[in-house]
C-alpha cells in the first residue's frame, strides 16, 4: 500500500479546522443555554426512575414542557461530545502530521488514532466520526503492511530460524527487555513501547514485534466496540497473532520447500533433494522429524522464553492505556482479547503439518491405503500423528500459573489425529479394528515364560519365586496403557467413546477369559493325580496360582483407577470391578482345590478330622498305662494312637507337609518383592525419589514424568497373590478345625481335658507354621482361644465356669432351669448347663462375661463359643 493522498489528507484537515473554528462560536452560547435547562430542570421531578404524581390540570403541561427540555439537552451533550471528539481529533492529525515518514512516526500515527477512537466509543455516528474511522482504517491496514514487511526482512537477515539466527534474536530481545522494564512498574510511563528513546528512534527486530502486536491489540479492542459492523467481521477469541505469524513464515517457508514444493519441481525435472520426501510412503516419519528437529533448534525457546515476555508486557500496557482511556478498570471491561503466544506457534506448527499431509493426500494415497499396500504402513502413518501431537502438546504450558487463572487464555488447538483420522468414519473403524486385533495378537501369540502352565518341566524347586506377575498380565497391562494414551488423544468424544468400546473393551474381556481358562488347567494340574504331588510339583503349581492372582489384582487395580479413566466413561471402571470378582472367584479355587482335594482327600486330614471327636473324648481313665498317659501329656513320641514326628498327631503330618511346602512358596514371593522395592536399582529404568510430604518413598519414571506411585501401593499389588493365598488357606484350615471343637455337626458332645491336650498339640503345630514371620496376622487367634479354654486345667475351668454360671443366675428369675444351683453334684462332676440367651438378653451381663475370659488372656474367643465349650467339658 502507497499510503494516503496528501491533497486528500490536507482538504481534510482544512475543513476539520473550518469546522472547529465555527464549533467554538455556536459552543459559548450553547453552553449557557445548557446551564439555563440544568438550573430549570432541577426544580422539576426527574422523569426517569421517580415516580409521577397524580394527574391534575397543570401538570400534562408540565410534563411535556419537561420532556423537551431534556430532549434538548441530550441534544447538547451530544453535540458537546462531538465537538470534543474533533477538538481531540484535530490535536492528533496536528501533532502526527505526514511529514516524517518513518516507520516509527507512522506507527505511533495509527496508534494515535486507535486509542482516540477507543476513548469516543460513545461519539454517535457522524461525517466526523465516519471520515476518522476511515482515516484509521487506511492507516492501519498501511502501517500493518509494512511493519510486517520490514520485520520479515530483518529476521531474514539474522539467520532465523537457525540455531545461531534464534540464539541472535535471543539476545537482542533480552537487551529490548532490560530498556523496557519500566513498563512493568510504571504502565502509564509516556516512553513508548516502539521507538524507545534508548534507540534514537532506530528500527529494531524487537520494537518491531513490541508495534505489529500493539497495532493488533488496539485493533481488536476496536473491533469490539464501533468497527465490527463495519468491517463485517467477527472479533471471536480465535484471532490472529501478527507478531507470531511472522516467525512462523521462515519455519513454513523451509518446511513447504522441503516437502511441497520442491517435490512438485522434481515433478518438472529439477534436481531432487537429499531432503525430499519423494516417498509418500515415509512422508509422516520424515515430515514430523523434520519439524520436531527444527522446531526444538531454537525458535520454541525462543518465542517461549523471550517473545512470549515481550508480548505480554506490551499487551498490559494496552490494556492499561484503554482501561485509562474509557474510564474502566481491569482487562475484564473492555474484554480484551488474548492469546498464548506459546500455544499460538504450537497451533501454527499443527497447521501446517496438516497442510502438508492434505495436499500430499497421504491418507487417500494409492501407495498408502491401496489395495496392494500394506496396512502397516497406514497404522505407521497414524502412529507417527499420535506422536506428533503429543510433542506439540507436551510443549503446551499446562501449568503455568497465569494460564491457569485466565479463562481467556487458549491453550488448545485441532491435532492432527483429529483432523485426518478421527473425522473419518471408515478411516477410524479401521484403525480401531487393527489396534484390538494387534493387541490380541501380541497378548496371546507371545510364548509364555519357563516355570508356568506351559512349561512344567523347565523350573527347579529352588527356583521357584523367580516371578511376581505373569508375563501376561504384563503385556495386558502395557497394552492397556498404550490403547488408554491413544483414546485420550481424541478430542471427539463420540469417536472416543467406540474406540474404548471397540478397542479396550474386547482386549479386557478376552483376557478375563484367558484368566478363568488358566486357572482352570491350573486346578485341573493340581488334581490330575490321585495321590499327593510331588514337592516340585506343588511348588511350580502353587507359583502359577500366584502370578495368575497377582496379575489380575495388577490388571484390576490399573482400570479402576482415577487416573485411567478416559473421558466421561467409567466402562473400564465396571471391567475393573469385574476382574476384582474374578480375582476373588480364583483365589477361592485355589483355596478349594489345595484345602479340599489335596489336603482333605490325598493328605488324609478328612481322616484325622473324623478322629478327632473320639481324641476329644479321651480321659485319663481311658490310657491304659502310666507311659501312654505321659505320652499324651507330654506330646512325646511312640504312641501308636497320638504319635508322630515332633509330636504330631501321625495322620496329620502330610497335611502339614503340604501346606508347609505351599507357605514356603509364598514366603520366597513375598521376599523377592520386598527386596526388589527395597533396591531401586533392581527394576532398570526406574529411580526412587523422597516424596516431600511424608517419608514415604515415591515410584516415578526415570525421567521424571508421569504420576508417582507410593512404595507401600506398589508393595501391596505385588504381594496380593501371595498374601491372598495365605489368608484364604489358613481361613479354610480355621474353619475345619472349629467344625470339630464347636461340635458343628454333632459328633463331639463330650470333650475331656487330656484329649483336648491332644486336639491343641495338633492345632498349635499347624497355627505356627503360618507365624513364621513376626509381623504376620494371627490367622488362628479365634481357634487357638478355643483350644486354650478347652485344654485348660480343671482347677481353672471349673473357677471360671462357676464365676460365669454365678454371674448368669444372678439375673435369672427362673427356676429349674440347672441341673444342680450348687454347681457340683455329689459325684464331683460338672452338670451345670448355660444358655447364651440368657447372656445376650442383658447387655450390662455379656460385657462382664466378656471381661471375665479378656482377663483370663481369651481376646478373639466369642462368649457363645465358650458356652458350647463349657458345656460339652466332662470335668
């Protein structure tokens, strides 16, 4: 643009004066005459916003006099506002007049009328204000044209955007920042902002950028106010970043040179490039690497750490300036319209990595989507998207404090994921399609490792807590990761919504039957033979179990967690919750199998069960001699009834093998993964760092992304096969014994002191195999009261017998419901008969029952086991 007239520019400011001259004559009279009205019109009640008195004779007169009074005087403000508008105008055409055509002068020209326009936003439409309007339009479209022109020239000549060409504008926009900085302390500082005074005036790449970006400012806050019906235009948040648009061009230039345009002068015979991306197939590969090169050589840091500054200290002294000039306060009164520089260039870098790929038409390529072309290189293609977009979006300042606090900040843009491949329907089914099939084919065609279901053979005893998961449990769970990173890379919800459902849903519902199929072979390998297995056997069984039950609690725990949920869909939640039953359903099977086919039927414990009411029985009138009576004391040997090894009951001592052999197993799992958290350098690519809130240790990647996971959560998935084992075996074990010392099913009415000896012989053996470790959970603490109180001597349950007997009577108002109220008969036997109901019918009663066996050292037992007791105790 040549700029305007001067001819033109003079007639207009000659008949600009001409008015004014005339202005002033008629101003002095209407001054006084407004004077007159105020001075009339304050003896009057106002019309708007009071109420009117009742109609009378006088007062329709009144009114309307009234009412053309006060048309007048909106007439005279009017006027007056007018007249100031062209005092104020004629002030800026004079002192910016088109002598000096510099750039600078110009500049401050177009500003000078933005900001005059902004400050007369109340003017009403006039000649005047129509002429000043198209004045300042002319001049910005000029002045625009030609900052953008010489500030592209420049950055031309400092080499940009190479490393050295973005190092250069570096350092200049630092120097620019530091002569600046007042700005920041004193926003209504008359130095401008282009054109500083430190520079004599001179053009520089940084008072360049600080004009084009003022320029814009000025112009969209007007475009807001009187020009948006003008123009026909929109003044939506999405506009332009002219400053920006200007560093992005020599990023674009190179890019379209490499990759468009330079592939079309091949087309015409000139020399190829060894840049080219003549291959379409390898276009997204070698195009995004390109740009990511690029990209991070310098002018991201570039506009993120110095031209982003710059920018915003120019925008708060706008801001500042029209807030000044319009009477308001703060950026929220003049909606000012705002943008991250940062995520402004990112926007620019997706757009035209779009742009490339659009007119390439690599996603409709023969080569690419033809019927002879592999769909590798498709899923390739969209792969290389995804990555992409998630470079640009990991540059997105997320955490910035200031985007954070301003809604008006936008730090989103299209991906190009979106653009090509979500947006098409068919497209999309197919990838979808292809992820759930590749999934399912690495999950299941990947061989198994040594040591579980497919390889019985491969694994020592000795070695058998080599492994915590399975290997498909991790495969399932690093798949899921992958499909769940690229479901949140959609932006459109729907297409979100059938990727989960089409993709992730189906790969968790074939591995939850994988996982029933494999715990069925596995109780199925445990319970093949018709004798005990084999100590080897056992051991590689029960390490399956294991890493089949962990890895589901591993898998359940990842898809019920907050932070991978995708959308607003909780599916994977309810899959989640599904594979913590199936979970709950496995453990119980194997704790089936091992207790009631293994132990009960191969390790003949169902026999020693059945025994047990007759041992039970048992008194020192029944052991013939004095030796089988010390026998049975004293839990010695070579008794044929009650011996065995260690003194342990001889049919039971299989039983106690087995298990022994299973809690071995156990332990060395739970062992290995205290000592892989317990040594950060066990897991490689992993690092331990001190969280700063507690002293718990935090689990984070090596290079520092993603979220920490404590130590102690990572400790109890690990843990969860074997523990769970261990709790579910030792419940089913409890309850088997407490069918017999309850007397369950009716076959142990009587118990005797010597016999029940025995019974706690037996059951301690088995209790201290599962308290190896000190800080293991008691899991026999209910039964080992019971034995206790069963085995008790007769002096001391006698004493406390009676004391609960006495307690109970004193409360009772029946008769006839003992035997004998003196508590012995003459024989010396024990024919007291207690009820709990007549406990629990008093709570004061069942506490001090409670206290009562609390202070005999009995915590876990239930008072209604100790009557079951107390009552089927001979003497």
């Amino acid at each position: 643009m040549t700029g305007i007239d001067d001819d033109t520019r003079e007639m207009t400011m000659d008949s600009i004066e001409k008015e004014l001259n005339e202005a002033e004559q008629r101003l002095s009279q209407k001054q006084a005459d407004l004077e007159a009205i105020h001075k009339q019109a304050k003896s009057h009640p106002e019309v708007e916003g009071q109420s009117i008195p009742p109609p009378s004779a006088s007062i329709p007169g009144v009114l309307n006099d009234q009412h053309m009074r006060l048309g007048r005087l909106q007439q005279l403000n009017s006027a007056v506002g007018s007249l100031s508008f062209a005092s104020d105008l004629y002030a800026v055409l004079r002192e910016h007049a088109p002598t000096n055509k510099t750039l600078v002068s110009e500049v401050r020209r177009a500003l000078a009328l933005g900001y005059l326009l902004q400050s007369h936003s109340d003017v009403l439409s006039n000649d005047m204000f129509d002429t000043a309007i198209q004045e300042y339009i002319e001049w910005h479209s000029y002045v625009r044209s030609r900052l953008q022109s010489t500030l592209a020239s420049m950055i031309r000549s400092s080499g940009y955007p190479s490393e050295k060409g973005c190092q250069v504008l570096q350092d200049e926009v630092e120097v620019y920042l530091e002569k600046i900085q007042d700005v920041d302390d004193n926003v209504n500082s008359d130095t401008d902002v282009i054109g500083n005074q430190s520079f004599d005036g001179a053009d520089t790449i940084s008072s360049c950028i600080a004009g084009l970006h003022e320029l814009q400012l000025v112009h969209n806050s007007l475009l807001q106010t009187r020009l948006e019906s003008r123009l026909q235009v929109s003044s939506g948040k999405h506009t332009r970043m002219d400053a920006v648009d200007v560093l992005c061009k020599p990023v674009a230039d190179r890019v379209l040179y490499h990759f468009l345009r330079h592939d079309e002068g091949n087309s015409k015979g000139e020399s190829s490039s060894s840049l080219s991306s003549s291959r379409t197939d390898r276009l997204p590969e070698w195009l995004f690497r390109y740009m990511r090169d690029m990209i991070t050589a310098g002018p991201y840091e570039l506009i993120a750490s110095q031209i982003h500054v710059l920018l915003e200290r120019v925008q708060r002294r706008v801001e500042a300036k029209i807030s000044a000039a319009m009477g308001t306060e703060g950026h929220e009164q003049h909606d000012q319209t705002t943008k991250d520089t940062r995520t402004y260039f990112l926007g620019e870098m997706e757009q035209l990595a779009q742009h490339v790929l659009h007119k390439r038409n690599f996603f409709r390529h023969p080569s690419v989507v033809g019927p002879s072309s592999s769909p590798m290189l498709l899923c390739s293609g969209i792969e290389q998207v995804l990555l992409f977009d998630a470079f640009l979006q990991s540059l997105i300042p997320v955490n910035d404090a200031v985007l954070s606090s301003d809604p008006d900040f936008d730090t989103s843009f299209p991906t190009l994921l979106g653009a090509f491949v979500t947006s098409d329907a068919k497209l999309m089914a197919w990838w979808t399609e292809m992820e759930r099939e590749y999934a399912t084919t690495t999950l299941f065609d990947t061989p198994e490792e040594a040591g579980t279901i497919s390889d019985k053979s491969a694994l020592s005893t000795d070695d058998y807590s080599v492994q915590v998961f399975s290997r498909k449990a991790e495969l399932f769970v690093a798949l899921l990761e992958s499909l769940r990173w690229k479901a949140c890379a959609i932006t459109d919800p729907q297409s979100q919504k059938k990727f989960v459902a089409n993709a992730i849903v189906p790969l968790c519902m074939d591995y939850t039957d994988a996982i029933h199929t494999s715990a069925t072979d596995l109780r199925g390998l445990l319970c093949r033979q018709r004798q005990i297995p084999s100590d080897d056997d056992i051991c590689k069984n029960v390490q399956s179990w294991m890493e089949v039950i962990t890895g589901t609690h591993l898998a359940a725990t990842v898809l019920i967690s907050p932070q991978f949920m995708i959308g607003q869909s909780n599916d994977l939640g309810r899959l989640g919750r599904s594979l913590e039953r199936l979970r709950d359903g496995i453990v119980d099977e194997f704790g089936s199998a091992l207790v009631e086919t293994i132990l009960m039927e191969r390790a003949k414990m169902a026999s020693y069960l059945m025994r047990c009411p007759y041992i039970l029985s048992m008194d020192e009138n029944e052991v013939e001699t004095e030796e089988a009576k010390e026998n049975l004391m004293g839990d010695t040997r070579d008794m044929d009834l009650f011996s065995g090894e260690g003194g342990l009951s001889s049919d039971l001592s299989e039983a106690v093998h087995v298990i022994a052999i299973v809690l071995r197993v156990c332990s060395g799992s739970l062992d290995l993964v205290a000592s892989m958290i317990g040594d950060p350098m066990v897991t490689e690519g992993n690092i331990i760092q001190q969280n700063n809130v507690n002293s718990n240790m935090v689990w984070k990647n090596s290079d520092g992304g993603g979220p920490g996971i404590n130590r102690g959560t990572i400790m109890n998935i690990a843990q969860f096969g074997p523990r769970a084992v261990i709790e579910n075996i030792a419940g089913r074990i409890q309850t088997k014994f407490l069918e017999v010392a309850l007397d369950e099913h009716g076959m142990s009415p009587d118990i005797a002191m010597v016999g029940s000896k025995v019974f706690r012989r037996d059951v301690s053996h088995v209790a201290d195999l599962f308290s190896v470790n000190p800080s293991a959970p008691r899991f026999f603490s209910r039964l080992q009261d019971i034995v206790n109180l069963m085995a008790m001597d007769k002096l001391q349950f006698n004493s406390l017998r009676g004391a609960l007997h006495t307690l109970v009577q004193s409360i009772s108002s029946r008769r006839g419901m003992y035997e004998n109220d003196s508590g012995l008969d003459d024989g010396g036997e024990n024919n007291m008969v207690m009820v709990y109901e007549d406990f629990a019918s008093d709570g004061t009663v069942l506490d001090e029952a409670q206290s009562m066996l609390q202070a005999k050292g009995f915590f876990m037992i239930q008072l209604e086991d100790v009557v079951s007791v107390m009552n089927r105790r001979k003497y």
